[in-house]
C-alpha cells in the first residue's frame, strides 16, 4: 500500500509530457511498436437494463418501441454479415440483468425458453460457435460463479468496465445512483471470480462521469491488484465519456485532451507491462496522440456496425487508421479477442472447443491470419 500511495503521489506533480514519455518508454519495452486492434461486429443482445446511469444512450425502457431483445435468428444474421467483412470476433453487448427490475424482460425471455438473460447468452455464444467462424466475446456485467461457467466453454473471453470504484458516484443526484449492478465490490468480486476461473478479462476505466484523478488512480491500482492475485487481465481500456442528447449528464463537460492523455499515461505506469492498454479510437479526432501515452491496443473496430454505446462517433477506417498508424511509427496488425499469452497458455484459459476454433485463426504469433485492412466482400 505504502508502494502504490509513493507512485500515486509521484503522477500526482508529474507534468503530462514527462509522464507521456515515461509511458510510452514502457510500452516500447513489453509491446514494441506494433499497436493491434480486433475486427469485429457489434450484437445487442438487448438494450434493456436494470440499472439507469447517467451517461447510458444504449440502455431503453422496456416501453420504448426501440427496446429488444434480439432472436436467434437476427443474432446468426447479425454474424454471417461480419464474416462477410473478416471479422473475427463477435461482441455480445447487452444490458445488466433486465429481467430483475422488469416483468414484461421477464415473460419475453420465457417465451425463448429462459429465465435468466445470461443463460440464453450462453446458448447464443453455442450457435455462434456453432453455426460461424466467429469467436464470441461477451460483455454482461456483473456476472455469478454458475454465471461465468455457463459462459466460458463457448466464449474467447469476457469484460465489463469496472469504471471506477467511487462509492460515491453512487449517491443520489451522481451517475450511479439507484444502478446496483455499479456497487464497486459486485464489480470487484466479478474480476475476482474470473480471475479464479481462469477467463481472459478486459476491464477499464469511464473517465469524466465526476470521479477525482485520486479515484482514477485508486481504480487502476485496483485493477492491477486483482491482476497480481490472478494473471488473468489481458486489456484496460481508458474510456472517455461523450456527452449525447437525452442523458442525464448531458450538459457535463467532457473529459480534455490532456486529461486523456494523462490518464492512460498513468495507467501505462501503474498497470503490469502484459497488460495490453487500449483507447477508443473513434471518441476523439486526435486520438493518434494516444499512442505517445502509452496504448499498444485501439479494441475492437467495426466495419459493420455502429457503437452502439455512441452512435454519434463512427468508427475510423481501418485502412486510414493504418496508414496514421504508418505515420506515426507504429504498425498496425490485427489481433483475436484472445491475446497471445492466453493462446499460449490456452488448456488453463480456453475450453477445448473454443481453443480448437482460435487455433486455426491463429499465426504462429498468436496474432490473427488473414488480416486485410478494407472490407473485401
């Protein structure tokens, strides 16, 4: 502890430049200058949550003609269009446990044959695997020990953003009042329980939903602890937050550019070097700069589908993405959901059947095969 309050210390009157260059000094050493990303496509497998924060676009009442929960067929339509355009891996995006706060989620998943959202989850990421050359990748939340063993034999890997472990964004009138799937420990103890069952995990920050730069640090520590116990976080992602029409937190003032920079700098330094450091690419114009602090990773890009999570910023083209990339120094290469020191190690991290499926999308690096920049078809 007394080590994490010197370094918290140090960033703290570290000017943004020298904490920039210090970063990307680590990066270089346990990354080179190679940056990936993950072609994908984006399923919504609904939009309907039991919790109401702030900032959320993505998330509907079940009254809103545009609330779904997607069948399977829309699913399987969804992924045989980004196998059309290379995508590798498939991202299961949905709402936090819908059917705990409402009845109609409730009956509607019964009519599939279901009481739980995670377990007809589960039987999508089978017909995916099934049915596609995808790999799933699955994004619940917060999820239970049976939870995270219905999903693991048929996803790659999973996530949730544990955003910040401020307790007090929770109280009312902040972003996560009345939001019980954003209690810190729930999330917490989901890192934990994939960490002990062994699951490829991505985790990372919201920045600018009114946490302190102290709680941002306390939140990468966090992250880095759970990751010292348990080996099992293979990407952080420094997420800002976007102001759109109709949320709450609207008028609140997004994140700057040095703010940005700053934070990922700092997460480069706190986090373990394996830790893979990502940044969205497509919530800010200037994001090639994001590359002098430090990231190695710019997650998953689309060419099929929109973020779901901000409509309003498109996704760059992979091709011009590259040729900055070029520009900059860097090389781009495309990546699997599963980084390769999880593919190294996959009889503890994969089920035989989804290491079976990486392993003929694999390179002798762990990298992805096939890898073009512009869609083909």
């Amino acid at each position: 502890m007394n080590e994490e309050v010197g370094i918290s210390a140090e960033l703290n009157h570290m000017p943004t430049q020298e904490l920039m260059v210090q970063a990307a000094e680590v990066r270089d050493i346990a990354w080179g200058r190679r940056v990936t990303y993950s072609r994908k496509v984006f399923v919504p497998l609904t939009n309907m949550c039991r919790d109401s924060c702030g900032y959320c676009t993505f998330v509907k009442h079940p009254s809103d003609p545009a609330a779904q929960i997607m069948t399977p067929d829309q699913v399987l339509s969804e992924a045989r269009r980004g196998e059309r355009w290379g995508c590798k891996e498939l991202l299961f995006s949905l709402g936090e446990k819908p059917e705990m706060r409402y009845g109609i989620v409730k009956k509607e998943l019964a009519r599939l044959g279901y009481k739980r959202m995670t377990d007809y989850l589960a039987d999508m990421c089978a017909l995916v695997l099934a049915e596609t050359t995808l790999l799933p990748h699955v994004n619940a939340g917060t999820l239970a020990e049976d939870e995270i063993d219905r999903l693991k034999p048929v996803s790659a890997s999973m996530g949730m953003m544990l955003e910040t472990i401020s307790r007090r964004l929770g109280r009312e009138g902040m972003p996560h009042h009345a939001c019980p799937d954003k209690t810190p420990r729930q999330r917490l103890r989901t890192l934990e329980r994939t960490g002990e069952k062994k699951v490829p995990f991505t985790t990372g920050l919201l920045i600018g939903i009114g946490e302190t730069w102290e709680e941002r640090i306390e939140t990468l520590h966090a992250i880095n602890d759970v990751h010292v116990c348990y080996g099992h976080i293979q990407e952080v992602i420094i997420q800002n937050f976007q102001s759109k029409p109709d949320i709450a937190m609207v008028n609140c003032p997004e994140p700057s550019l040095d703010d940005i920079l700053r934070t990922i700098a700092a997460a480069r330094l706190i986090l373990a070097p394996e830790i893979s450091l990502q940044a969205p690419p497509n919530l800010d114009h200037r994001h090639i700069s994001y590359l002098n602090a430090g990231i190695n990773d710019w997650g998953g890009i689309s060419p099929v589908t929109i973020d779901f999570i901000n409509p309003q910023h498109e996704w760059p083209e992979i091709a011009k993405l590259g040729e900055n990339c070029q520009t900059a120094g860097f090389e781009l290469t495309e990546r699997l959901p599963v980084y390769p020191r999880f593919i190294q190690k996959r009889s503890v991290y994969l089920h035989p059947r989804v290491s079976e499926c990486i392993f003929t999308m694999a390179r002798a690096d762990g990298l992805a095969t096939n890898q073009f920049m512009d869609a083909v078809k």
